[in-house]
C-alpha cells in the first residue's frame, strides 16, 4: 500500500459514484531514488496503484484490475515541481465488478487518462 508513504490524499469528497481529492506524493520518498536519480518522475505503475487503492477504500473491498480499455500516461509527474495532482475517479457497474474511469491532472495539464475494468 502506498497511500501514507508515498502519496497521501487531501479534500477527498465522494458523491455517488464520484471521489475526487487531491494526490500529495512525497519527494523524499525512497521509490524515486531509482526512479530517476536527481531527476525524479512518478511511476505510471504507481499512478495505477494508487487509483486502485482509492478504489477500494471507497468500495470497502479489495477489487483486483482485470481488463485496462484505456491507460494513456500524458505526461510526467516531478513530484518537486508538482507535488500535487487532482484525482477524478468515477465507476460504473459492470457485467462482472466495475469500470473505473480516473484522470491526473493539475492546472490543465492531464498526467493520466485511465478506464478500467475491475473484478
């Protein structure tokens, strides 16, 4: 889980199928060490973790990805030059679990497009 380490969630509301809040990734966490050294750069594999802990924190379940329709990385996230990012995530009923639409993004630049199926 990544949520308390490296990113933590502020403002968070849900509105029916809806939760918005804002993301605050830690600089200093340990992952961006590698993930570049003195260059640092959010992880797309963490961006899709941390929308499906936001997922299942407001489900009350675990859910695990099962089908991705659309996963597009716009841009990269410097956690030093933004450390912040807006989320959107919304979900929908599906045959089998949910789809989850979710964006990243801050001052009109989208960082993370993503719908996906989770079961």
């Amino acid at each position: 889980m990544l949520e308390g380490s490296f990113y933590t969630i502020h403002a968070a509301q849900t509105e029916g199928n809806t939760l918005t809040g804002e993301v605050r990734f830690d600089a200093n966490h340990k992952i961006f060490e590698g993930h570049f050294p003195h260059q640092p750069v959010v992880p797309g594999v963490c961006m899709m973790q941390l929308i499906k802990e936001q997922f299942n924190k407001v489900q009350g379940q675990t859910y695990q990805l099962r089908e991705g329709q659309n996963l597009k990385f716009m841009a990269m996230i410097d956690p030093q030059r933004t450390p912040a990012v807006q989320l959107n995530l919304s979900w929908q009923p599906a045959e089998e679990g949910f789809w989850v639409t979710a964006t990243l993004q801050q001052e009109g630049t989208t960082f993370l497009k993503y719908k996906a199926r989770f079961a």
